[in-house]
C-alpha cells in the first residue's frame, strides 16, 4: 500500500478503521499503558475501547432508560426502536446500539467477549417502541430497495415469518431482490456492507455538521 498516493492510503485507512468504528476512538493512554509483558486480552480488559461496558444481570428491565443512545454513532435508540439491539455478553456486559450495523460493530470490537443473548426490535409490532425479540429466532428481511438504519440497504427483523415474507414481496423490495434470512446472514450482509455505509455515513454526518456549524454561525 506504500505505493498508493498519500491521500489514497488515508482515505483507505480511514474506510476501513471506520468500519471497525474505530475512526475518533482511539484509546485513552495511561501512564503505563504500554505494560510490557501483559498478555493482549489482559491489555484490552483495562486500556481496551470498549473496557467500560455496563454488567447487567437485567438487561431487559427500563432497557431504553438505561441504555438511551447508541455509543457508536450517539442515536436514541428509542425513536429507531424498529432497529435497535441489545447485546448481552457472557460476563454480563451489556451494550445496546441503534442497529445491526452498529450491533456489528460492537461484536466486532468485543472479540474477548462471547454474546449470551441478543435482541433486536420487531418491526412487525403495531406498537409505538417496538419490543425486543431474540435475534437468533427472528426474520430478518434485506431490502435494498429502501434505506436502513446506519445503512443502505435495510435489515429489518420480524418476529413473525409471514410479516417478514409480506415485508419481502413488496412490489418495490421484491424487485429490488429483498430476501428473508436469520440472524447470522443479516449481520454478514452488514459486515460485506460496512465499508460503503461507512463512507456514506462519514458524507453525511460531515454535510450535518457543516450545517449545524453554519447556523451557529449565523
């Protein structure tokens, strides 16, 4: 890569610790952070990025009161209720983000941990905030006919199949080639994803901050 035009092994780096959620995130230096002879999973647990997580033996109770924004892109969860997760780990570390695509993330970036449950909102309720189903028996649909959240191409989960399916062969998303699929298909398709919906989200959130600068400005 040292051969690419400077700029070109910037914006390269940038896509893809971006898509890692790492771009602005760079760890906190302690005094002794650089601790030789520390083995790397000891290293995480106390300088690690995401070191801070929350134990919680009941993730589910007030789950929105407790965790109100996603800590990946600072979203309330609660008005993207329709895609929101909610991470259990097996230490009782809990985390709870906005979408699949910042769930992505936080798997990513929490590889000493193993998920102990995870839920994500169903869609297909009538309900104002949507309730929480576990993902693993859940119907995502992909459409790239609309977009998501986090993302250009929608990944809504159902708890009902035939929600799912009705969602799916809409004339619009049918066309597009949406398809249902589990848990683990929806979070490869936000992974294969994650570095275009990087790029747009970085287009976007800068034009946002741009205009917000501006009308302070005036």
């Amino acid at each position: 890569m040292n051969d690419l035009p400077f700029n070109r092994r910037l914006w390269i780096t940038g896509t893809a610790l971006g898509a890692l959620g790492l771009s602005g995130c760079a760890t906190t230096q302690q005094p002794d952070a650089a601790a030789p002879g520390l083995a790397p999973t000891d290293w995480t647990d106390q300088f690690g990025l995401v070191n801070t997580l929350r134990k919680d033996t009941a993730p589910l109770d007030n789950e929105l009161a407790k965790y109100p924004r996603c800590r990946y892109c600072g979203m309330e969860r609660a008005k993207f209720s329709h895609t929101r997760h909610l991470l259990v780990y097996a230490d009782d570390s809990v985390e709870g983000t906005c979408s699949i695509h910042c769930a992505a993330i936080s798997l990513s970036l929490n590889m000493d941990r193993g998920p102990k449950a995870i839920y994500c909102g169903d869609a297909g309720s009538p309900e104002k905030i949507k309730p929480l189903v576990l993902a693993d028996r859940a119907h995502y649909v992909l459409d790239p006919s609309k977009p998501g959240t986090m993302t250009k191409a929608s990944k809504w989960a159902y708890a009902d199949r035939a929600a799912a399916d009705k969602a799916a062969s809409g004339e619009a998303a049918a066309k597009a080639g949406a398809k249902v699929v589990g848990f683990d298909d929806a979070l490869t398709s936000a992974y294969l994803g994650m570095a275009a919906d990087t790029v747009m989200l970085r287009q976007r959130r800068g034009e946002m901050r741009r205009k917000m600068t501006a009308q302070k400005a005036g």
